[in-house]
C-alpha cells in the first residue's frame, strides 16, 4: 500500500521543510574510508550501509532532506553504489517522506537525460538530481515531465572559484549566476520541480538569489561549517513562513562522532545545534 | 611490461592525432536497447561489450580517440558499468596509445574529485574525464598533479540551449565562452593535460575558440551529424599541421550498420566517409 499522497517534487520538499522546522539538510557523504575502523562489517557494502542506517536513525526527525554526493560512493565501485542503493531504499521504505537528492552534477541533455533517469531514479532511488546550468533549458527539459521527482540547479556554489564565471559582470549591469537564478525560477520551474542552490560563503549573491527567485520557492544552502560560511548570513533570506530554506551540512554532521564516547549522539547533537543555531537567525528575520 | 613512455595526456593525444591522421573520435555511446536484437549475447554485459569489440575492431586504425558517454552505461546498473570496465580494459591492452574520454560532465570539486578518479580512472580505467566550468578552477585544481590523465572543458557545447548562458555578453565585450577558453588555455593548461570542447553547430563560437586557444591546443569538436553541424564550418579551424582538431561522431557512426546487410562494414565505411570528409576540408584550410 502506497501510503503517502503523490505531490510535485517541490511540494514534497516544502512539505518536509514545514512539518520538521528544522531546516536541515544531511549530507550523506560516507566516504568509506572516513568510517572509524570499529564500526567495519567486512565488507565495503555493509560497512557503508550500516554507518548510513546509524545516521539516519540519529537524525531522521531532524533532516527535512537527505543529500547524498554520489562520487563517494562511485569511487568504491559496484560495492559503493550497492550501499547507496540500500541507503535509498531503507530511506524509501522507512521514512518515505524525506526527499532524497543526488549531488551528481551529471548535467547530460536529450536522450542521455533518459539514461540518468534511470540511474538516479530507478536505479539508485533518489529523488531529485542535482545538475550545473551550463548547457541550459536542454539540462532540465526532460526532466519537467515528471514533476515527482526534481531538480536543483547550481546557481551560485560556495567553493572559492565558484565566482570565476557565476559573478562575470553582463552589459546589461547584471551578473551570469542572476540570469541563471532568474531562468530557474520564471521559465524552468514550471511544472513544480526545479529548484536553486546557492552557497552561504558568497553572502550578496545568496541574498541576490532569494530576491530573483521570491519567497515561495526552496533554497538550498551550501557552504556552512568547514567551508567556512556563516548562518548569521542566512537573516532575512528564509522565505515563506521562514520554512523555504534547507542547510546542507555533511562533515560536519556525520563526521561528528570521531573521537567521542557515543558517534551517534554527538551526531545527533551536532545536528540539533545546528538546527538551533538557524532558528535563532531565523527568528531575528 | 609497459611498452610505451609515458606522455602528458595532451601529448598522448596529440601524438594519436598526428599518427592517425582521420581527426576522429568515434562516440562509444552504444545503449544496450538500440543494440540490434540478432547481437544480443544473453546479458546485458554480455551484448554491450560484444558490440564495443566489434565497433573497436571496425574502427581502431580510424579512430584517434574513443569517448564513452558514461549515462548510456550507468542507465543500465551494474552490468552497463561492468560491459564499460571491460571496454575499457580491452582497449588498454589491446590498443594502448588510444586515449578514452569519460563523457561524464562530474563537475566535482576539492575532495570529491579524488573519488571520481577512482570511479573513472581507477575503476572504469578512463584517461580523461569531461567537466562543465561552472564551479571554476576548483573544477581542474585537482587533476592537474597527474598530467598522464587528462580534462577536457566544456567551452561552449553544441546543444540547442547552448547559448543561453555561455554566450551571454559581458561588460567588456567578450561573451561568457570567451572567459573559459581564454582561462583554460592560458591558466587551467598548465601541466599539459587539459584541453577543450566546441561544438559545430556555433561556427562563430567555434572560429573564437580556436584564436583564443591556439594552433597547438587540441579542440574536440561535437555536433556533427545528427546535430546537424556541417563539417565544411571546420575550416581553418584544424590547428598545427591540421591535427589538432577532433570531431566526434558517436550515433553517425556505431549505428551506421543498422539495416545493413553487413552492419560493422557499415560503420567502418560511415568512419572512413566522415573522415575523408574532414580531410578534403582540412586541405582546403
């Protein structure tokens, strides 16, 4: 019995995003041989799978999204794959209103779109694939009909270089990432399944971002922790209800274990502080 | 025993340009469901690898480079990845000084881009990844300590949203495209082992292209064919001793045989065609 009603992907994620009021995304990036060596199982698979369960069920009421970087499960081959494989599905089956994103960054067009699909949606379980805007429209197109399952868009990232080409100053006194951010929100979300990330380390294009594309539509943040980005920078940028905003964390939260007695509390309460730490900014918006 | 020297990956390329002498690179793109039925080998890593063997024996001597669409394998789970491993793997051995693209567009950044080359390189055994600019030189950064592998830029592609965002124009004049090939010659380029991609469908993006990179930069040109990109937009275009130029045909060529009495006949003539097509443009040049 399918248990839950069928809404747009972006539904889905404001949704989620309104009943947890956390804000939180998890960042799921379980590079294998980042796992402390007593939690191994044997295998690359089952050590993965078995980290990742921890995680979830130390943070399951508090992630309003789960974010997997898929090349840190592809750089272990078929057994890195096969254990986010069953990360999915056990995220499917047990808490089946949780979004799943695929940072992939495969940023394909036309019929290899097709094949994407089938990788991260049938394949892998995901949700929402995660892709650059550099060819345009053609990136995103055969993506619109299905607005189940999503599509973020990078508009400004967080990494030192991400201004090199995004923050290039137009004829028309305007910057690359704005007409990118602008084309996301008017043009390419038209079904109710494409949404923005922007990074926090670039505190005006985020704020920049927010204005182009209002107050309905879901933000992603990057960039907060060890890249150095501030929540205070995040005031006033929260959206609707303050609830159109999600903050990805992925070190800083499934790596928070190492060295303590518990791993999985202190995950856990790295998760909560952080939580915290945005509502407080976001009750000052 | 290894039986060739070690070469910068621009060299290696270059060297197989200059050797062959077709300015080809023949698109593996082969998605087992367009595999004719009478090839099917049982499974789909059975058939996939089957195919790739024979349109590698039709087309070696031709071909100065294979790139591989990863998503057409991908889309098929383990097995579509495995039929490419195994691709891979028979080529290296069989056929060593041809270089194999990752059409992967993992536009991956700082540590994420060490799992990619184990995915790509260590796994899948690619010599070179694709990757869009978006993020900037963050994208390049950590390739460049290994010059035996390669990147190859997307600069600007050949697609119809194309333009959209790559030829928007600048304050200073120049567009978009202009900046990434400018820094991609001169800054990213500067261990030998990066390079870029254009496509043919922009002859003017193309012709700017190659003034601002040079006649000794190797220029992987896309869009021919299908796309509907005309060889003749390629002259002038061809670099040092007109072998600095490649033009991939991918569907044009591994599904030339379909309803052919002889179907790898076919694609070895579709090879030859398309190349004597580019040489009597190139001996114009």
């Amino acid at each position: 019995m399918i248990s839950y009603i069928m809404m747009t992907f972006n539904t889905k994620l404001v949704s989620s995003l309104d009943k947890k009021q956390t804000r939180l995304c998890v960042g799921l990036d379980s590079r294998y041989d980042k796992i402390p060596e007593d939690m191994r199982q044997g295998s690359i698979k089952d050590t993965v799978f078995y980290f990742n369960k921890q995680i979830i069920e130390a943070t399951q009421d508090l992630a309003c999204v789960y974010k997997m970087n898929v090349a840190f499960y592809a750089g272990f081959r078929e057994e890195g794959l096969e254990a986010l494989q069953l990360t999915n599905e056990f995220l499917h089956e047990t808490y089946p209103d949780i979004p799943l994103l695929a940072d992939c960054k495969n940023s394909e067009m036309g019929e290899s779109v097709n094949m994407i699909k089938q990788e991260m949606f049938d394949w892998l379980g995901f949700d929402c694939v995660m892709v650059t805007p550099w060819f345009g429209f053609d990136t995103v197109r055969e993506y619109l009909d299905d607005e189940y399952h999503g599509v973020c868009v990078y508009v400004h990232d967080s990494n030192p270089s991400a201004s090199e080409f995004q923050d290039l100053e137009l004829k028309d006194g305007r910057k690359v990432y704005e007409v990118v951010a602008d084309h996301v929100a008017k043009k390419w979300n038209m079904n109710g399944n494409v949404f923005v990330e922007a990074g926090v380390t670039y505190p005006d294009a985020l704020r920049k971002t927010r204005e182009i594309i209002g107050e309905e539509l879901p933000l992603l943040v990057a960039g907060v922790g060890p890249q150095g980005g501030k929540v205070e920078a995040l005031q006033g940028l929260f959206g609707k209800n303050t609830y159109r905003l999600a903050v990805n964390s992925s070190r800083g939260i499934i790596f928070a274990g190492i060295g303590k007695p518990d791993y999985f509390s202190a995950v856990r309460n790295a998760a909560i502080t952080l939580a915290q730490t945005i509502d407080a900014v976001a009750k000052q918006s």
